[in-house]
C-alpha cells in the first residue's frame, strides 16, 4: 500500500466529518497560538529589559545603601537618618582616592518623585539631582540645548534638563527650552531636552527630570547625616575598563568601609553590584517567567491532543466495520494503523499549522500595539519550531491507541459489528 | 484448490469451550460450484472463515494452491485474502460514503497497484459499469451486491467465497446475481464456495455440503461440474 493512497484515505475520513474535525482542531490551534503569544511576549520582555540595562554597559557599577540582603527600601531608611546612608561626601573620597586605580568617573544620584508645574500644567514625573558626568555613564544625551556642567553644579544653579516626554506635556506646541518650570513653588530655567529613549514595560525612560546634584540636595532633598553629610540614593560608578570591574569594586567596598568605621567582622552597609550582576538576575526573572507561561499554554496543548484522542477513539469505533470490510479485502494491521495515525497526524500537522499563524498574527498585533508601552513580542524560529513540533508530536502520541484499537481489531467480528 | 484435513476450532479458551468444527475435511477443486449448508450454529461460517482466511484453525491442515496456511503470520494472510479471495456478503458491506469505483478499487489499493482500469472492467463484467460514480445509498440491493461482486472480481482470485449473497435481496434481484455467480463459475473457472439456507441457491451448485454441529454430515451432488 503507498503512502500516497493512505494520505487521500485519511483526508476524506476527515472531510467527511467536518464538524468534528473543526472542533478537534481548535483545541491544537489553541494551545500552538498560545505557547507561541507567551513565549513571544515572555522573550519581548527580556529583550527589551536586556537592551536597556546593556545599554549602560558593562563595566558599570552601581553602589546602593543597606546591608546584603537587606530590603531596597533601606535608601529612604538611611535618608530618614540612620547612619548608613550614602553621601556625596563618600562619592567624593572615591573619586579622589589614591586607592582607587580601576575607579573611573563616579556620579552621584539622588532621586526622588516631585511634581513640576508648568504654567496650567503639572505632571508627576522622578527628579534625578546628578552629576554632570551621570548623563555620560547612562548614555543620557541632550537632544536640544546644553546640559549642565560643573559651573552650574557650583553655583548650584536653578536650572533643569527635561525628558522628552515630560517637555511634551507640559509645554505641548511651545518649544520648552529657556523656558522656565516650577517645583516645590521654586523657578527652574529649563536648558537642554534629553534625546527620546522609549519604554520599558509600560514605563517611561524619557518621564524624567534632571538637576545639578547640589541644587537638588540645596533645593529638593536637604538631607543631612547628623555629621552634616548630604544624603544621596546611589552612586553610578564606570571602572577604568570591562577589565577593571573586579578590582574597582574592592577597592570602593575598602574606601567605603573605612569611611563608615565598619570593623572587621561586620557586614558592609552598601551593595554594589555590576550591571552584568543585573543583566543575570534580569535573565533569569524573565526566563523563568517565560518558562511559567509556556507551561501554562503546555497543558493546553496537551488537553488539545486528549481532544485528538477522543475524537479518534470515536473514529474507530465508528468505523468498526470499514475496518472490517478493509481487512476482509487484503488489508494488513499495519496499514489500518497507518490509515489511523496519519489521520491523528493530519489533524495535528494542520491544528498545529492553523495556531502558528494566528500565534504569529497576534504576536505581531501585540508588538505594534505594545510598542507604545515598550512590551514587544519577539518570535524566534526556534518558539515556532517547539511550538509546531511539540504539536505535531502530541497529535501522533494520541493517534498511536486509537490506531492500535483498530489495528488490533479482529477482522470476523468487525465485519459483524452493527 | 481447497484442502482441508481433520479442522477444528474451539472458541473462548477458557472456562466455557465452544467446539465451532469438530474435525472437518474437504476438498475442493478448482473450477468448482460448492454450497455450504446448514443451520446455524452448524460451523459454517466458522468453515468460510477458516477458507477466507480471516481466522485460523486450531488444529488440523489447510492448503490453498498448494500453500498450507494454517500457519501462516497475519500479514501473509492478508496477501492471501488480497490475492487469491473475493468476498460477497449478506449485507454487502460496501464503504458506505464512497463511490461504486472506489469501493471495488479498494482491493487494489492495497495490493499496491491501483488502476482505475481494472476496478472499471470488473464494473463491466457485472454490468454496472453506468454507475460507477454512484455511491451505495444511490444503488439498489442488487447493485450493491453487484458493486460487491466487482470487487471481489478485481484482483482476479481464485476463489469467491459468498456467505448468503442472497439473503437481503429480493428473489429477481437474488436470480440476477447467482446467474452472475454461475456464468463466473462457467466461463472464468474461478471457484465459487457459496453459504446459504437456501434450497434453490443451493441446488445452483455442482455439490452441496451439510454440515451440522461442527461436522459435515452430507454431500450431494447436483451436476458434474463442466471440465
């Protein structure tokens, strides 16, 4: 028997029950669509958050308060007073030390949420006090105008440099710069607009607000240490090379320690952690992530192929007779078989072929439509290719009893059934 | 040719045996018209089973053209029936959703072959071959039957082995189809092993058996059969 007759058998089998061939692929189109939506989004996810934290690069460290393992909320803790905050003061002893060899730039941070006003308008928006040098190590550039420079930060100028979103807003059809804004009731010049940088997972990059650190620390945040330190969030801290990471990060936890009078056996009261450091944890978040839902969208495919199974189990039995009448004319177990799984496998195959379509189809609705809020869908070859082939694979597994059931049939009582 | 020495078959194999053939033997040439007849529950489909090769016996020899197939594997068996066997039943038993051609084609489909050329001469030697296109629910009884014959006919067996042809027709329809039985038997030589109730169907034969409770009890002969 050729494999080309068993094919045409097998196909009018199914034409011949339309309904329910329909039905029985729904549930394989179904779960491929949805292992290949979650898998993309899930992938989309990691893309994006990837491509932003490498964008920093990799021999970039960040420096946080608290102890290891200790709440990240322990930044507002420390700037509530307790002694173990971060103060530009230390940030200064890095930067100036002779010890520290692999430091390179080192920038200061203090972040906080504030309101900016506007005229009529007034939006919500984080207020990051920097450095000059921040906006090199993050890769922020100035789109229109000039960003501040270490003459504003002496002066500690009111002057602000504006995300593109946030000059939108408020200065909607009026160009925004020299113009000035307000925050907590004080006037700020508005010098330069920081170039547009998208989203990441629904959240803004470009809804934010940079100032001199020390008119942010002089203006905004006034905190003070009981020593008279000022307060800040973080350090950015961009080591002399990729090379150099190691090393710089000893020598900032040796200043930082002696500077806190930590003793030997105690914990240091900062982390510092690399953006590789990130980029790994991020990693594995949004892959374990991306495992979970494609497990979920796994049982629906797997409930699709008990779907194939009971449909086919009916076929045979159904079919009891023609099974009979096949076998009485010379057909042996194995072409019965045959004619059942390839039936199983046809079912599979376009189940299978219908749901990578409509997968595709709305994984590419939700990247442009999610473009907005930076959630895309990334669709590899190789989701496609597990999604189809575990399909498929289902698909045959549950045409293999069926098959056996009729293959397995003797043929006096099949011709008997009524 | 058919040999069958000493057959038997017992069913259920376990508590309650049913002894189906109790020691059967016959011979059967080639060329002939035989009747197989009886009651039921006498082993006669038992013994058409056995010469069809769909079941085996449990004890005793079997030898087709030469060939003993008592022992024979599952696939081979298949090859026979495909080859050397064409079966008429009561009820037909043509594939219902397809067509008069399709249904005797399906012989050659697995012998590997699939002509369209073959299964529409078989059409024409039982006269249906206006109809080829027609599904079973299209046709009448007769030409069912007819249908059935052609694919029985298609690979050119040896034997046709007709288990009540006539049971389900009406008489014109049951003489229509014996006559085809009849001019096969005369013109083409093939042999035809034919199992009714029947008295008229019978008595079509060159030689009736009677069997009863699992033994042939009696064999008449009608006509020599034309050598």
């Amino acid at each position: 028997m050729k494999l080309i007759d068993s094919l045409v058998m097998a196909l009018k089998a199914l034409a011949a029950n339309k309904l329910r061939s329909a039905l029985t692929l729904i549930g394989l189109v179904v779960g491929v669509s949805a292992v290949i939506i979650l898998m993309s989004v899930g992938r989309g996810v990691q893309a994006s958050i990837t491509s932003v934290v490498s964008d920093l690069g990799s021999d970039v460290l960040f420096v946080m308060p608290g102890r290891p393992g200790e709440n990240p909320l322990s930044a507002s803790m420390a700037a509530m007073g307790k002694i173990d905050a971060l103060t530009w003061e230390d940030a200064q002893a890095i930067e100036r030390s002779a010890d520290a060899s692999s430091v390179g730039a080192v920038a200061s941070v203090v972040t906080t949420m504030v309101e900016v006003v506007a005229g009529r308008e007034s939006r919500l928006v984080e207020l990051d006090g920097t450095t000059p040098n921040f906006s090199e190590i993050i890769n922020y550039a100035v789109d229109r105008g000039i960003h501040f420079d270490q003459g504003h930060m002496r002066s500690r100028a009111n002057v602000v440099v504006l995300g593109d979103k946030v000059a939108e807003t408020l200065f909607e059809d009026s160009d925004a710069l020299g113009q000035y804004v307000k925050i907590n009731s004080i006037k700020f010049r508005v010098i330069g607009i920081l170039e547009k940088k998208g989203s990441v997972m629904g959240q803004s990059q470009d809804d934010v607000v940079l100032m001199p650190l020390t008119t942010a620390l002089a203006r905004i945040t006034q905190g003070l240490t009981p020593q008279g330190q000022h307060i800040i969030g973080s350090m950015l801290i961009k080591a002399t090379g990729p090379g150099e990471v190691d090393d710089a990060k000893e020598q900032i936890t040796d200043i930082l320690r002696k500077r806190h009078r930590l003793q030997e056996d105690e914990d240091s009261d900062f982390n510092i952690s690399s953006f590789e450091e990130i980029l790994a944890i991020v990693g594995t978040i949004t892959g374990v992530m991306t495992l979970f839902l494609a497990s979920i969208a796994g049982v629906s495919l797997v409930v699709g192929g008990i779907g194939v199974m009971n449909i086919m189990l009916v076929s045979v039995k159904d079919r009891t007779r023609e099974i009979g009448i096949r076998r009485a004319v010379g057909a042996k177990r194995r072409d019965i078989m045959l004619q059942f799984l390839i039936e199983s496998a046809t079912l599979s195959f376009s189940g299978g072929l219908i749901g990578l379509a409509i997968g595709w189809g709305v994984a590419q609705v939700i990247s442009a439509v999610g473009k907005e809020f930076g959630i895309g869908a990334t669709i590899s070859p190789d989701i496609v290719v597990l999604a189809f082939s575990v399909s498929v694979g289902v698909g045959l597994f549950s045409g293999i009893y069926p098959a056996t059931r009729a293959a397995r049939l003797d043929p006096i009582e099949a011709l008997r059934f009524e | 040719m058919i040999e069958i020495e000493n057959v038997t078959k017992v069913y259920g194999m376990g508590a309650v045996e049913v002894h189906a053939l109790r020691g059967v033997s016959l011979r059967i040439e080639q060329g002939e018209m035989v009747a197989l007849m009886g009651p039921s529950g006498s082993g006669k489909s038992t013994l058409m089973s056995i010469i069809g090769c769909l079941d085996q016996p449990t004890s005793g020899a079997y030898v087709l053209d030469g060939l003993e197939v008592s022992k024979l594997t599952d696939n081979r068996l298949a090859e026979i029936r495909n080859r050397k066997i064409g079966f008429v039943f009561q009820t037909f038993n043509l594939l219902p959703r397809v067509s008069a051609i399709a249904n005797v084609e399906l012989p050659l489909i697995y012998s590997g072959v699939r002509g369209k050329r073959q299964a529409r001469e078989a059409l024409e030697r039982v006269g249906l071959l206006g109809r080829a296109s027609h599904g079973p629910a299209q046709l009448s009884g007769g030409e069912q039957q007819r249908v059935a014959i052609a694919r029985a006919l298609v690979n050119h067996p040896a034997i046709i082995l007709a288990d009540e042809p006539t049971g389900n027709l009406d008489s014109k329809a049951g003489e229509e189809i014996m006559a085809i039985f009849e001019e096969l038997n005369r013109k083409e030589r093939i042999t035809i092993l034919l199992v009714t109730h029947d008295q008229d169907v019978g008595n079509m034969a060159q030689r009736i058996i009677r069997l009863r409770d699992g033994m042939i009890i009696k064999e008449e002969i009608i006509r020599e059969a034309d050598r």
